[in-house]
C-alpha cells in the first residue's frame, strides 16, 4: 500500500487547495472504487462513455482560481484510477464554456476531448493511461483543472513520462516547460499563492510530495519559489487616469466577481473602484470610452452583458445583453460606434454610442469564429479581430462589413494590435503556430495576407529552460502597437514575461521581468514628452509601469485597497483590460482634441489635454 494520503495532509496543512482528503482517503485503500456519483442526463452529457459511471465530478464555475473544482472539497484537481471516468459539468455559470484538452498523456484513447463550440452540456471522459491531464476552456482559457490518473502499484503521484501539449508537441515530464505548466496550474488554482506586492517576498511554496514522473521520483517542492516584491511609483508622473479591470475582486452584495479599478496618473494613488453591486458586474473583462470620455463601456466576460457607466461617478447607466461571453470593446475613430467581439459566438456586435447603447447590427465572421481581442484602425476603415476558436484572423471593412478571413494555423489567436499608419497587423497566438510554440502572426492589411509568424520563444530551449537572448515569451496576451508605431509591447502569462518588438525588424529586442497571468497592455501619456505601457496581471495586484523611452520597468502600483471595507476577498487581483485616458493612439485622440474648447469636455479632459506636448498631440 503507498501512503499518498500523508502527503495530501502535508498539502492541505501547507494551504493548498488543489488536492483534498478526499483524495487522501480513496488512495488509502487503492483496490476500492469510491461511490459513482447519479449518471448524467442525455442533454447533459455531449461526450460520454457508454455505460460508465465517473468514479470523480469537477463542476465549472465562475469562481476566481476554482473555475474546475470537486464540489465535495472545492478542488481544481481529483485523482483516480486507471480505467476511471470523470464527469466534467457546468453548474454555476453565466455563459457558455467549452471543455478543452489542454495536455494530456500520448497515446491515450479518446484524448484529446474537445467541444467545437461553447456550451453549457457536460463531459465525461474516461482515463486508461496513468498520468497528467489538464482542462481549459477555450474562450476564457485560464480556466484550469486536472486530473490525475493514478496507479496505486506504482510508488509517487503519476504524471507520466511525457505530456502531449495541443500545440502538437510532446516534451517529457522532466524539461522546463513541463514544470512551468505544473506550476502555474497550482498557483492559477490556489489563490494564496497569487502573487502579494503588500507584502515584501512572493512564496509560493509546495509541499514535499513525490511525483512519479515515469519511474524518476522528483518532489512537488522542488517547483517552489521565492522573489522579492518590488512596489514603486514611478519618478515621472503620467497624464489623466489609468482604469484597470480587477476582475477577480470579490464585493459584498454580488454573487458574481470583478471591479474597474480608477488610478490617478499623477499621483498613482486609487481614486475608486466601480463594482456594479446593483447590477452585479459579471467579471469585467475590457474597456473603452467615447470621444468625450464621459462613458466607460465594459464588457462581461462571464456573461452576456455590456455595461456603461459614469467615468467621472461611477453610476451605472446602462445594461445591454449583446451575446455570450463579450470580450472586448472598441470605438471606431469618426464614429463613435461602438464593437463588441462576442467571444462565444461568430460575430462581433455593433452598437450606437452614448449612455444607453442600441444594437444596431453586426458582423459575421463564419462558423464558430470566437472573435476576441480585436482592433480596429486608426483612420476607422479596418477592424481586425483574432478568431480564437477558429484559428483564422479576420480583416472587415467597416465602410461595407466585408470580410475577408485569413487561416493561421495557430491555435487560440487572442488579440490584435495595428500600426498607426494602418498597414500592418500584429496577431498573438495564445497557444503558438505548430511546430512553434508561441508565435505573433504578421498581416499585410493591404495585400490581406499573413507575412509572417514571429517565434516570440526562439531564444527559449523547452527541455533545459535555458535562455539565450531576449525572445522568450510563452502564451502571449495582449499585444498593441505603440503610439508612434516603433513597438510592439506583448504580455506573456506563462513566462511572466513582457516581449519588445521592433517594428522595423519585427524582431524581439528586449525581455522584461514581469508577473504571473501578466495579461493587459496598453498605452498611456508621460508628463513632459514620451508614453507609458501600463500592464496588468491576472494573478498579482500591481499594475507594471513600463518607460517607452528606455524600454524599462519605471514602476509598480498597487490596485489593492484595504480601506475598501466592500472588498471581501482578492483585492486588487484579475487584472485584465486596461484603459489609459488620455486614449494616446493619434486616431481616436485627435477626435477628442476636436473637441477641446466647445464645452463638451469636462474641465478635467481639459486640463489632461493641455499637459500634452506638441508633439504628443501629433502636431
């Protein structure tokens, strides 16, 4: 008999929340079969296997780090058999999901699960081969759980000598990238070990528990790590206000997560929280606003809902069902039309601007698109969006809604930036072009064709983890081009990493340091001259600075607020969307400089415009 259960007790003392006692009690006595929870109805399950109870269930919620969990324990992990199923269930939940292989043992039958669109029917999977397995949801593909398929002759936790990644690569349990993805699923599902900067060191200590990676024994310690936090506000103030969606925060009278946190550019101080308790704001995942900057539009990402509210008071004025899973939002420069990309469907919605936003139309871009981050041009002609469920990018002409859609190759194409000058488009894959497993797509807007794939990992060896240059971003996120069109500045989440490309030589220049689930990039005004990138992360409450002049960190802030007596839990996390105002991309600021001196800006939009310079201003 092995004594696994010793160890689950040694990480349920150390806080750890992904393996329970009751994975402890079932491996004590690993010839018995647990109690088979009520088969799943016929509408419930989309793939099943015949006559086969799930020895173990993992629920799919909207619950920040618990998205998959046991809902015996609350686990993200469970642990069975060979020849074992597992129901995977949606209960919980606003919008759709789908439930996605994200790695799994070679060779193993039935695997890859996928579902080809989001839905809210279950899974049952059954197991034959001991090892890993990890599930994702596609359209909010930080959502872990996984399950561990367990021989109870063998000695250590099974992981299996390989992992079969969706990419298409295979790498063996030992190498770098192995153990990264091993620990990012416990510190995505174990919010104690997110990252605190109000404290002075980052822990994320694992318990001693052995892990039999194909005979090779290597402890779950051995993953564990130590970094000083650094919190500083940058010597140069910036121009106007930075918003930042907190989306994991947890608020007292909603059921449901999320804020948009307000911080003064000048002062890096929070000068509010917006949490939508009345209307109970879905995980706020994107922002924009209107040539004015009297509205802020924000997406539900959870759900099907676009919300706007008051930049100023944070009133809410409006709440608009636009589709499943709304991802991001966008104006159009001239127009002031709003575009919503609905994440969980093929199309991305078009709405009149203003306090109360009327659907108006939409653009259809084919079947199960799952359009997320997009973009549009600075002169209004061209939205581009990245068809993260159909691994295509779209290009529309927004004069006439044609669409022209380019295959990729890639798997999860997440978000877009363009160049000022409209000619070219930058595309991150989440989950890389294979072979290669992290790649930025280049489009030729003009010719509608893709140019190129950037390998954002080529200095990056997988199997030692050595680096030998600046181009080592792994799972990149959001990726705009710079104001002046000279960078691209591209957030990594699984490298904690933030990636400088050079537009002129579409090569990766420079490589900073950043945080876990580092995910939002945006640009905002320096005083004096030059911009900021702000970059938020999913798993840390600091919002990185970074100076566009130097090409360094200039800064961290804090998003937490303790005095914020209605923050019950995660304060400051799930930092995502962020929304720098002045808006700095010289299409939509030059509509607002328009406006400069006809009454229609608040004194405060007034005042952040005359702190620009001539040549911020592009005069």
């Amino acid at each position: 008999m092995k004594f696994k259960s010793l160890y689950f007790a040694i990480l349920l003392a150390a806080g750890m929340g992904a393996l329970s006692t009751a994975h402890a009690a079932q491996l004590k006595t690993p010839t018995a079969s647990p109690t088979p929870p009520a088969a799943p109805s016929g509408e419930e399950a989309i793939l099943s296997v015949a006559g086969v109870l799930p020895a173990a269930t993992l629920h799919m919620t909207d619950e920040p780090g618990t998205w998959f969990k046991d809902p015996t324990d609350g686990d993200a992990l469970v642990v069975v058999k060979p020849g074992d199923a597992v129901l995977i269930k949606m209960t919980d939940v606003n919008a759709e999901h789908t439930i996605t292989s994200l790695l799994w043992q070679p060779g193993a039958k039935d695997f890859p699960v996928d579902q080809e669109k989001p839905s809210t029917s279950s899974v049952t999977a059954k197991f034959d081969k001991p090892g890993l397995y990890v599930f994702t949801c596609k359209v909010h593909p930080y959502m872990f759980g996984a399950v561990v398929v367990d021989d109870p002759n063998t000695p250590g936790l099974d992981i299996g000598s390989e992992i079969q990644l969706v990419t298409g690569a295979k790498v063996p349990t030992t190498s770098d990238i192995a153990k990264k993805l091993l620990r990012t699923f416990f510190v995505i599902t174990t919010p104690s070990l997110w990252r605190d900067y109000s404290k002075p060191t980052w822990e994320v200590k694992l318990p001693d528990i052995p892990l039999n990676l194909s005979g090779q024994q290597v402890s779950l310690n051995a993953l564990s790590v130590s970094v000083p936090n650094d919190l500083h506000h940058p010597k140069t103030p910036g121009v106007g206000e930075v918003w930042v969606n907190t989306q994991f925060e947890k608020i007292a009278g909603k059921t449901k997560f999320g804020s948009a946190t307000q911080v003064d550019a000048a002062t890096w101080k929070i000068k509010k929280k917006v949490k939508g308790i009345d209307t109970n704001l879905n995980h706020p995942h994107n922002m924009w606003t209107d040539v004015a900057y009297r509205y802020i539009y924000q997406t539900e990402w959870f759900d099907k809902r676009l919300t706007t509210f008051d930049r100023d008071k944070g009133t809410i004025y409006s709440v608009v069902t636009v589709g499943q899973d709304p991802s991001h939002v966008m104006t159009r420069p001239g127009t002031d039309m709003l575009y919503v990309a609905i994440n969980g469907e093929e199309r991305v919605a078009k709405l009149s601007p203003g306090a109360n936003p009327n659907l108006v139309g939409a653009v259809n871009l084919g079947p199960h698109a799952g359009p997320h981050g997009h973009w549009i041009s600075e002169d209004g002609r061209y939205m581009v969006t990245p068809d993260a469920l159909a691994g295509s990018v779209s290009i529309t002409d927004l004069s006439t809604d044609q669409v022209t859609t380019i295959p990729t190759g890639a798997v999860i194409p997440i978000a877009v930036g363009i160049t000022p000058d409209g000619s070219h488009a930058y595309v991150t894959n989440l989950l890389g072009t294979p072979p290669l497993l992290s790649t930025m797509s280049v489009i030729d807007l003009k010719a509608k064709k893709k140019i190129q794939d950037i390998d954002l990992a080529a200095d990056y060896d997988p199997i030692s983890g050595q680096t030998k240059g600046p181009a080592y971003g792994l799972l990149p996120i959001q990726t705009p081009v710079s104001p002046d069109g000279k960078y691209v500045v591209t957030a990594n989440t699984l490298s904690a990493t933030i990636s400088i490309l050079d537009t002129k030589t579409n090569k990766v220049i420079k490589q900073l340091p950043s945080d876990p689930g580092v995910h939002g990039v945006e640009y905002g005004f320096k005083k004096g001259g030059g911009y900021y990138a702000y970059v938020a992360s999913k798993f840390s409450n600091a919002l990185t600075v970074v100076d566009m002049d130097t090409l360094d960190i200039a800064g961290k802030i804090l998003l937490a607020d303790p005095t914020d007596s209605q923050i019950t839990g995660l304060n400051g996390y799930g930092g995502q969307g962020v929304l720098p105002l002045p808006i700095a991309m010289p299409g939509w600021l030059k509509e607002t400089l328009k406006l400069s001196g006809t009454g229609r800006l608040s004194s405060e939009v007034e005042s952040w415009l005359k702190e620009l310079t001539p040549e911020q201003k592009g005069i």
